[in-house]
C-alpha cells in the first residue's frame, strides 16, 4: 500500500507534537520538582535558625515532608534522590533532639532506597556511607514489604499465644507459685516483640512482659525481676514514645505521661 505524501507529513508533525508535549512535560516535573526542594530548603532554614522552633517535633517533621514531597512529585526526576536524601538528614538531625532510635530507622529507610533505586546518582555513594555509619550504631533498614508482613504475623501468632497462657496464669493462684509459669509467659511476649521489633504489635508485647515481670517481682522478691520490669518500660518509652501503651508505661514508672 502507497500512502500520499501528506500522509508522511502530517504523521511527522503529529510524532513531533507528541515527542514536543512529553519534554514540556519532563521540564515542567523537574522545574516544578527543583521549587519544591527550594521551599523545603526555606522551611528547613527557618527551622534552623529558630532554637525554639527545633524543640518541637512536628516542626522538623513538616520539614521532612516537604523534602518527601520533592520525590513524591516525580518519583524519577533528576531531584528524586535530592530530597530523599534531605529527609534522611533532617531524621538524623531530629535524633538529637530526641533521641528516639525510631527516627534513626526512619533515616535509614531514606538511605536504602536511595541505595536501591538511585544507583546512578551522585546520593548513592552518600547514602551508602551513611546506611555504614547507622549499621554501625545497630540500626539496619526495615525489611521488605512481604517480610514485613511475614514477621507482623509471627508475631501476631506469638502474641497471642503468650496471652492465652498469661490469661490462664492469672486466673489460677496454684499456678502464680511456680516460677516457671511465669517465665514462660515472659519469652513468648519476648519471642513476639523479637520477631516484629519495629511492628504494630512491638509496644504491647513490650508491655506485657514488663508487667508480667512486675507481677513476677510481687511474688518473687528478687530485684532482677523488678529491674527487668522497668528495664521494660523504659525501652518500650524509647522505642515507641508515640505508641498507645507509652502512658501506661511511664504510669508504671512513676512517671508523668
């Protein structure tokens, strides 16, 4: 088949249209992309100069988010890896203040998926250097999404189990004077938080064994058990400040909520 001349023509100027369309487009997410960085600079330059401001968590976290919002905007634009980059700073910078380790693993999330998406960029090798320097404070990147889930129900499975046997422990006094009930209560909610430590159900299976261990104390009377009580709470307020059994554990402390 012999198509006519303005056949060729007008398929040209159509490929050429199209071809002309998706390099505005390209531009406009990168120039768009380039002046969200920019104002997530503004914010977080704001926030440095005011030590008032720093005290306050969800002013460095609204900073975080603008440099997120940088990579969300386009997630294979040239300023992607920029502003995942930003946001895993400003996590480590956030540590400081307050000393949750969860933002250190929020930071090293950043860092590996820079490591594992951006291998070109000029912030591979930076966030590399920085996953070294976590690893080296004991803090290593969140598993993968289906081994996460994996995990969440192992967990899921232990916790309960530990709190069918920590129910029927409480509920029959002849079996309260034996030691190893007790102890066989604590490492299955140990066993649970041990295979989910960064998951849904780490503060309640945290929580379970400081209390076990303080009713343990009550018969016992041995200071490790009590130490291992609070050794609990204390890491649970650590490690999930934010979770919805954080007051209860500074209750259990003596502390205020």
């Amino acid at each position: 088949m012999v198509f006519p001349k303005p056949y060729f023509k007008t398929a040209f100027l159509m490929f050429a249209l199209v071809a002309g369309l998706a390099a505005w487009d390209e531009a406009q997410a990168a120039s768009s992309a380039a002046e969200k960085y920019s104002a997530a600079d503004a914010a977080y330059q704001s926030l440095w100069r005011s030590p008032r401001k720093q005290k306050y968590r969800d002013q460095w976290l609204l900073c975080i988010d603008k440099y997120k919002a940088v990579y969300r905007h386009d997630p294979k634009g040239p300023w992607a890896a920029a502003g995942l980059y930003r946001a895993g700073e400003l996590y480590l910078r956030l540590h400081r203040w307050s000393s949750r380790s969860k933002d250190l693993s929020a930071a090293g999330d950043l860092f590996e998926q820079i490591k594992r998406d951006f291998p070109k960029s000029r912030y591979h090798s930076k966030a590399v250097n920085q996953l070294t320097a976590l690893k080296k404070k004991g803090i290593s990147p969140s598993p993968p999404p289906d081994q996460k889930n994996a995990a969440h129900e192992r967990a899921k499975r232990s916790l309960q189990k530990a709190k069918a046997r920590y129910h029927a422990l409480l509920n029959s006094p002849r079996h309260q004077k034996y030691r190893d009930r007790w102890l066989a209560c604590i490492n299955g909610f140990q066993e649970a938080y041990q295979q989910a430590p960064n998951g849904p159900l780490a503060a309640e299976a945290l929580f379970n064994t400081a209390e076990a261990y303080g009713n343990l104390y009550k018969r016992s009377f041995r200071g490790s058990d009590k130490a291992k009580a609070t050794a609990a709470y204390k890491d649970l307020l650590a490690r999930h400040a934010d979770s919805a059994y954080a007051a209860r554990a500074a209750s259990a402390l003596g502390q205020p909520p």
